[in-house]
C-alpha cells in the first residue's frame, strides 16, 4: 500500500550550481536481472535497432557498475553501429547525442588527440545537417535539430568541436532559426513535454548558455522561450478535474489549448516546466522563476491518484520511474525536502508496477530498446535505485537516450 504524500510547507527556494549526494531510504527496486535479459533477447533478433546509442550508454553503465568487460564490449559494438547510423545520409537515427556522451568516456574513447577521433567526420555531417534542419525551419524536424544542438553541446569540450559551438550559438541568434519563432509567442501548436518540446528546449538552451560561456544573445533567447512558456499556463481547479498549470501543447492563435491529467515525463508539462523555470532561474539570476517553479512543483505533490496524474505502469517515457527521475531532479536543483518526498513515492510506486509488470511479460510487448521499454527501466534502475554505483552518469545517459 502506497502512503499519501505530505507536503511541506512553502519556503523560498535556493538553486545548487550542483547536485548534492542523495541517498534515498527506499528498498532498491527489482529488475535488475530481468532488464539486461529482456535487452540481450532483443540483440539476439534480426530486426535492425532503432537507438543503438541509448543501447551503448546503457551497457557502458553496466560495465561501469558491474566491471564487466563484456558489457564494455558490448557498449564498443553498439557505439560502432550507432556511428554507422549517424553517418549515412538520412542523418537523424537513433541517438547521436549518445555517441557524443560516450565519445567523453575514457573506456570507450582511448584516441589520443582530435585528430584521431572517429566523431571527428561525424562533426562536419551533422553540422552540415543542423545548418540544413535550421534554414527550412519545418516543425517535423524539429527534434532531430535539437537532438544535433545537444550532441554538439556535449562535444564542446573536444578539439576543434568548440568551434561547433559557436557557430551554432550564432545560428541560434538567428530569428525563426527554431519552430516557432523564439521572439514570438506560439505562432503554432507546440509540445511543451520532454524531450522535444518547449520545456526540453528551455533546459538544453541553458545547458548551451553555459556551455558556450554565456554569450547576451542566448540569455535573451532563454528569456523569451520562458516567455512564450508563461503565458500558455491557466489556474489549477481539482474540483473541475483542472489539475495542470501547463497544457501538453500550445495552442495554435485562437485555439484553445490541449490540456491532460498526466504528469509523466514524456507527456505531462508541469513537472518539465519546473524543472526548465529552476534551470532558467539558476542562470538568469532570475528570483521569480525559482518563485514560479517552487509553485508549479509543489502543486504536482498533490496530484498522487491515477486520475490526477495518467499514470498506470513502471514505464520511464510514461510511468513511474519517469515521474521520480523528476522529482530527484527538482531536489537536486532547489534543495526543496518536499521533492525528497516526491521522488520516494513514485519510485515506490515504480516498484510495485515493475514487479506486476515483470511478472505479466509486458515489456515483451514494448520496443526494447527505448525509454517506453527496457532500456528505458534499464538506465532509470541504475540512476534512481539505491543499489546504483553509477547514479550521476546514468543522469546524463537518461538526458541524452
């Protein structure tokens, strides 16, 4: 039986430049068997693999945890496909960001300079990509584009990559350079949910700000994506089953805006809004947005019933784990104890679906290798359980799959 949460008190909130070490009391969730064989059952089939990338952080993660070599083989045979993948002209397949995350690892990456780095082609093909993806400006593309703007903030700190960088901080200066235009508000209907919506942008743009050394022009673009976020929220009303403050998307002008119960990780807005307003309050020295987020988060910590949050299963993407990843990262962003409280719930309730779920083969239903399937429980495992080692690598894995 689940505990209701209770909710602290309101404080002023305080933003760490760092997450804090964290060690939560629960007992360590199960699936820690039944997840590497769900993924290796996958690997043993002919169908081709949709994010190999994802694949290789999560064996790399292994490797790291268990000291393994054959996961690291592994990780070595995924990242080589995955690069594969990267490479061919269609650009945009499975994950290219993770080959930036694990190109940053020393067990995978061993070349002794740039010159021979095997991400080094790679880096002129998406660029070439990004620039393309940038100047037509469609909507369709635009989670691949920021899947290119993540990779190369991730290679920033690689030879001749930061020039990447720099260039793509000037494109970003460029009106209408992403969908919709950032100096305007919502000319059409957008997703505010992770990864790809407005609310992911926002927290990859900080990430970008920082990064690239905090040039003017990006802290005005964060401010008028924060803008554009504001003014699509509406007052929260249980009685009328008003739960959110933020919508799933952003209405096109003179349409109504499409507004749900779930708070998940890859649908729900207002957990991901939070964590964006902290984010862009620890670096636009902004106190009213950490004011915002502390009220945004704090309102989700009374939503715990189905009908109140959409969520029925262990699922990262749409469940459980995804909802506890949330709340660690809102305590690790404010130091807020009630968030503590969050994360302990759901990841208790993640347990308790997991193991239901284990038991009924329903992740055999599930596209392994994506965060709606094994891979998905597999990296939240190794960063939400006690039992991890690897809990802060598996963080940024999760921010990259």
């Amino acid at each position: 039986m689940l505990s209701p949460l209770a909710v602290p008190s309101f404080r002023a909130s305080t933003v760490r430049p760092a997450p804090p070490a964290y060690a939560p009391n629960s007992a360590p969730v199960t699936g820690w068997d039944a997840i590497p064989a769900l993924l290796e059952a996958r690997l043993s089939t002919p169908e081709p693999l949709a994010n190999p990338g994802g694949l290789a952080a999560y064996y790399y993660l292994l490797y790291r945890q268990h000291g393994q070599l054959g996961y690291l083989e592994r990780a070595h045979a995924l990242f080589n496909q995955q690069l594969a993948y990267s490479q061919a002209p269609a650009a945009g397949a499975g994950s290219p960001a993770a080959l930036a995350w694990l190109g940053a690892r020393a067990d995978v990456q061993t070349q002794a300079s740039y010159a021979t780095c095997p991400l080094r082609p790679l880096d002129a093909t998406l660029f070439n990509r990004l620039q393309q993806l940038g100047s037509q400006a469609q909507p369709a593309d635009r989670a691949e584009l920021l899947h290119l703007v993540r990779y190369f903030r991730l290679r920033a700190g690689c030879g001749e990559s930061a020039t990447y960088l720099s260039r793509i901080v000037e494109l970003l200066g460029t009106p209408a350079y992403l969908v919709p235009a950032a100096n305007s508000v919502s000319p059409a209907a957008q997703s505010l949910a992770l990864p790809d919506g407005l609310t992911g942008e926002l927290l990859l743009l900080t990430e970008v700000y920082q990064a690239a050394g905090r040039p003017p022009t990006l802290a005005g673009l964060i401010r008028a994506r924060v803008a554009v976020l504001l003014a699509t929220r509406r007052e929260t009303d249980f009685s009328a089953g008003h739960y959110s403050i933020f919508p799933d998307t952003a209405a096109e002008p003179g349409q109504p805006a499409c507004f749900s119960n779930h708070l998940s990780w890859g649908r729900g807005s207002d957990l991901a809004a939070s964590l964006a307003l902290y984010r862009a309050q620890a670096v636009l020295h902004d106190a009213e947005l950490g004011r915002i987020a502390e009220l945004v988060g704090l309102n989700t910590l009374l939503r715990t019933a189905p009908e109140t949050t959409g969520i029925g299963s262990a699922q990262f993407f749409q469940g459980a784990f995804g909802v506890a990843y949330l709340y660690r990262q809102l305590h690790f962003l404010s130091g807020h104890p009630a968030y503590q409280h969050g994360h302990a719930y759901w990841l208790q309730a993640a347990e308790r679906y997991l193991s239901q779920e284990l038991a009924a083969g329903f992740y055999h239903t599930q596209p392994a290798d994506s965060l709606s399937g094994a891979l998905g429980i597999g990296l939240a495992l190794l960063q939400l359980s006690p039992a991890s080692t690897v809990a802060g690598e598996a963080r940024g894995a999760l921010e990259v799959v």
